[in-house]
C-alpha cells in the first residue's frame, strides 16, 4: 500500500494538476498502473508491480450481531485520546448505569487474579491502567446489555477512527460475545465501510470486570478489503469499477480476487445484484459529502469484486475471524 | 493509610498539572510525600548520576479544596509513595479540560493512586476518565532518606536571569564542554564559562539583582564584586533547565 500511497501523496498537488486518473492492471508485467494524466499534457506513470496472494475471507455479518453501539466519531475519536499512544488493547463494555466504558487492557501473566506477592518485582514498573467512561447520552444508538465487554487492538481503532473523523461519519460497532469478530461500521450516501477486528476469547467465566478476560493469543484481524476511500465519485467516462463491500449472509462473503481485470464497457457494476451492496454509481454527479474534497474527475478503485456465482471459485473456506486454535 | 483529595479550580490544577511535569522531565521515579498539611515530591538521585536531588514542597490548601489523609500511625502521621513520575504527569495532562479531579490511594490488586477526572462535556452527560498508578509504599524506616535537605549559607545569592535565555546559552555550550563555570557576585553580575584548550567561552548577565540578606548573614562582609564561583556538569545543568516551564 505505500507505494500505492505515495502515488498520491501530495493531495495539493493532485487538485492543482491533475485531470484524470487512469488505473489498469497490465497482466502482462505483473504491474499495476496508474497514470495521472495532468496540465498541460504532462503524463505520469507509476507501475507497481503486484504478487498474486491468497486473502482470507472473511465471513462476518453485521446484522447477526446482537450488540451495536453507535456514535459520532468524533465522540469515540475523543474517548481514545487519554490512553498512552503504545497501548496495544483496549477493552470496551458497557458499565453500570449504561455508561460506556473504554479501558486500558493489559496482558496479565498467568495467575495475575492472585494480589501478586510483594517481594523484589517493583511494582511501579507495572504499567498504568486507563479508564475512560462516556455517558449513554453521547450516543446515537446502545443497544448492548450492561456487564458485556470485548477487547481489540487500538491501533487499529484509532486507525478508523481517524478515518471517520475525517469524513465526519458515525460509527457503528456490531459486537457479539468476547471472542466474536466486533465489525466497524461507517455508512454514508456514497460509501460503506466494514472493519472488522478480532476480540479477545475470554476463558474466565467468573470475570465480573471489564476486560479481565485472560489472555488468549488474538488472530491477527482480518480488514478484508473494505477499507473505504474518502474520495468523491464523479461520473461517467471511465471504465468500470468494482468496490468490495460487504455481502450478505448467503453468499461466502468477502470475494477478493488476487488479481482484478478491468472490462471497459458500459457503465455498470459487475456483480450479483442481490448479494451485493455496492454503491450506487448511476446517479449523477454526487454533490459534494461534507468533510470530504470537493468531487474530483476521477474515481477510486476498491480492489476486489463481487463475483458472479457462476463464477465463484469452488468451494472457499469460510475462515472465522478467530485465532486458528481456538474453537469458532 | 488513606488519601483522598480533590481540585475544582482551574488555575489549581494547571498549576498542579505543570509541578509534575516539570519532576516528570528530571527524573524518571520519584517520591511523593503527603502529610497533614504539605504534599512534596522528592527526588534523590544520589547514588546514580552524581547526586542531582531536589526537594518540592506545596501547601496543600493552595491546591486542594479537598484533603483528607491518615498517615501510617498517629505518631507518623504521613505515607511516602513512591511512583513512576511520566504516570502522574500524563494522568494530569487529560486534565486539561476537566471540571474536577480527585486523588486518593486505592489498593486495586496493588497499591495504586487513582487520579479519577471529570471532564467538561458538550453534552449532558459527563465523561469520566480514571487513571490508576501503580506505586510502591515506602517502609517507614527509610523515611530518613527523604527528609529535607539543608541548604548550606550561602557566599552569593543572586536572582537568575530569564531562564529561557539562560537555557539556550547553556544549550550551545554543551557542544563545547562537559563542565561550566557559574561565577556571580553581590553586584547582581554572573557569569557563565566554559573552557577548553581550544577556546574559551563567558557569557555576561549584568543587573541581576541580589535577594536581601538576612541580619545575621555572614556572607554581609564580603566586597560586593568579588565573584564566587562553582564548576557544575553542564548536563545535569541543562536537565534542570529543560524541566522549568516557561511560567
């Protein structure tokens, strides 16, 4: 993704010169490339060459959970801001009063239930834990019984976050029990995204606090390939584009195909109607979204399709967002 | 042993807020010390670094509009903590926009000082964020380590220049040598030197001011432009400096 990134690096320069923006995939060279046609009939061309890869797919399903919270993201962007920039996991739940609770997680070793016993171990290099607790005003939607918590990487929240401040979205969180995939929502009238983040797998049954659950070795989250641009669609003459997004509960969720063919043709989405949830690109020019860049001539690609079931590869394993030890 | 304190003032608190980042910037462990009337962050550094210790006393009715505390007995009314200081100072910074903060000793599976914030909100609801530090009790019996320590008389006081300044010179001179001379007079003159075979370097103050001497002051008998000097390590000098906030 650097690379791909550093293509557009500079947004001032990109408004200021660029008029049209050509991605292709070039199967003969492995490369995909990406020519900025700019004033004055000045061409770049960046070829980045790609692997082909197997992706996991991600089976996931907003709706099937049961537990959803939803606020500005300004609000939850807010509510990470006390927690040290190293902190790797937070754990969030909602605490007595209906108050939502954001709080520091710290891997325990083994046995830490036990007061750990005073002896040569200095206990200020025990690190510091942080709480943060919102009131339920705050949000636009809880829906989550009290006493239930699950715990994620903060990087990554951080990460949408930002994202979600930016284009001024609301979050929504789907949350299931400790141990299901807790699945990110951003919505707006252009574009859907879905993160979804591995939970803790709490072992303890008794834990009555927040985040107490004892470590168990989280998988490595599965982002699929949803992550949203902020870009503004503009129209018409380009060739077709596909965005991945999220499919319904019947199909085998996320297709990603390691590599992606353009077809120019008309201007329609490829896909299964029913499964798919795509934007809709047959409006005319949106106007512009508040707190995004004012729509620009030229579009953004999602790498990724939704397949035609005829042509779906046999059989995918659907791979739950779950560390491969422990049981789905 | 029980502490419980509270601060509903502003000012109190970014006050508060700037005393511990300033320990936080010289040393990384420090001591708390929290009697009936006084709370006192002690640093001593005696046996690491070539002795740098500093000794900070606040009233606590300047902060606090809350302060309760039961020290270890009722013959030794106080408690010694001691913490991790960056814990503290970053506890308080998202106290920036708080409405109230409340300190107090809790013992959550180990010693902590839980610093709980409310914070003011946009909307109705409050928001609170609690930080627990982890901390060490110190027994009593190496209480002795951490009293006050006596300032010998001195031959020359001398009110300092606009620290800023005198950061910045000590900051070039660093470059230059381990060790510089502090030489400052009765005169409201100082001096800062360094030397090396190379070159030499002073840079002047002039029209510093002297604190008034007390009555029976020894150093009254001295001529006024006669220079008292010290060799100090221009690092530990500079750590000093870069802790002091721009007041």
């Amino acid at each position: 993704m650097k690379s791909f990134l550093s293509i557009f690096r500079s947004l001032v320069m990109l408004e200021k010169t660029v008029e049209k923006c050509c991605i292709s995939l070039n199967d003969r060279s492995s490369c995909l490339v990406v020519q900025l046609h700019c004033k004055y009939g000045v061409r770049k061309t960046h070829n980045l060459s790609f692997q082909d890869c197997e992706c996991l797919q991600a089976v996931f399903n907003p709706a099937s959970c049961p537990h959803v919270l939803r606020a500005p993201a300004r609000i939850l962007g807010e509510a990470v801001l006390p927690f040290p920039p190293a902190l790797a996991e937070v754990t969030l739940g909602i605490g007595r009063g209906r108050r939502v609770i954001l709080r520091s997680y710290q891997e325990e070793e083994a046995g830490a239930q036990v007061p750990p016993v005073p002896g040569p171990t200095d206990s200020t290099v025990k690190a510091m834990m942080t709480e943060m607790s919102i009131g339920e005003e705050d949000f636009q939607q809880l829906q989550a019984p009290e006493g239930i918590a699950i715990t994620f990487c903060l990087k990554e929240f951080r990460g949408l976050l930002s994202f979600a401040e930016s284009a001024n979205l609301p979050v929504s969180i789907h949350f299931d029990a400790p141990g299901r995939p807790a699945i990110f929502t951003l919505e707006d009238s252009l574009l859907d995204g879905h993160f979804v983040l591995a939970t803790l797998l709490e072992l303890d049954p008794h834990s009555q606090d927040l985040g107490s659950s004892q470590l168990h070795r989280p998988v490595p989250q599965l982002q699929g390939h949803s992550t949203p641009h902020q870009d503004d669609f503009a129209n018409d003459d380009i060739d077709s584009y596909m965005i991945a997004m999220e499919t319904t509960v019947s199909s085998e969720g996320l297709r990603v195909l390691p590599s992606v063919t353009l077809t120019p043709g008309p201007q329609r989405h490829c896909g299964p109607g029913p499964h798919s949830e795509e934007e809709d690109n047959d409006e005319a020019e949106p106007g512009p979204v508040p707190g995004t860049p004012p729509p620009k001539k030229f579009r953004s690609m999602f790498f990724g399709s939704i397949l035609d079931p005829i042509h779906s590869p046999q059989g995918p394993s659907p791979v739950l967002a779950e560390d491969s030890d422990g049981e789905g | 042993m029980k502490f419980r304190a509270k601060i509903v003032d502003a000012a109190c608190l970014n006050h508060f807020t700037r005393v511990s980042n300033m320990i936080a910037k010289l040393a990384k462990t420090c001591t708390l010390r929290i009697s009936p009337e006084k709370l006192n962050f002690i640093l001593c550094d005696r046996l690491v670094g070539g002795g740098v210790s500093m000794w900070c006393e606040l009233e606590q009715e300047n902060f606090f509009s809350e302060f309760q505390m039961e020290g270890v007995s009722a013959e030794n009314n106080a408690i010694y903590l001691e913490l991790t200081s960056e814990n503290l100072s970053r506890a308080l910074k998202t106290a920036q926009n708080a409405r109230t903060l409340k300190i107090k000793l809790t013992n959550k599976h180990f010693p902590c000082l839980t610093v709980s914030v409310e914070l003011l909100s946009m909307s109705t609801s409050s928001r609170i964020v609690t930080h627990d530090i982890p901390l060490k009790v110190i027994p009593r019996k190496l209480w002795k380590d951490f009293q006050q320590p006596s300032v010998p008389d001195a031959d020359v006081s001398i009110y300092l220049p606009v620290l800023k300044t005198l950061k910045s010179v000590v900051e070039k001179m660093k470059n230059i040598s381990n060790h510089l001379v502090i030489e400052a007079n009765l005169n409201g003159e100082l001096n800062l030197k360094i030397e090396t075979d190379l070159v030499c370097v002073t840079t002047h103050f002039k029209d510093l001011g002297n604190p008034p001497l007390a009555s029976d002051d020894a150093s009254r008998d001295r001529d006024p432009a006669e220079m008292a000097e010290v060799h100090v390590d221009i690092r530990k000098l500079l750590q000093f400096l870069a802790g002091q906030q721009t007041w």
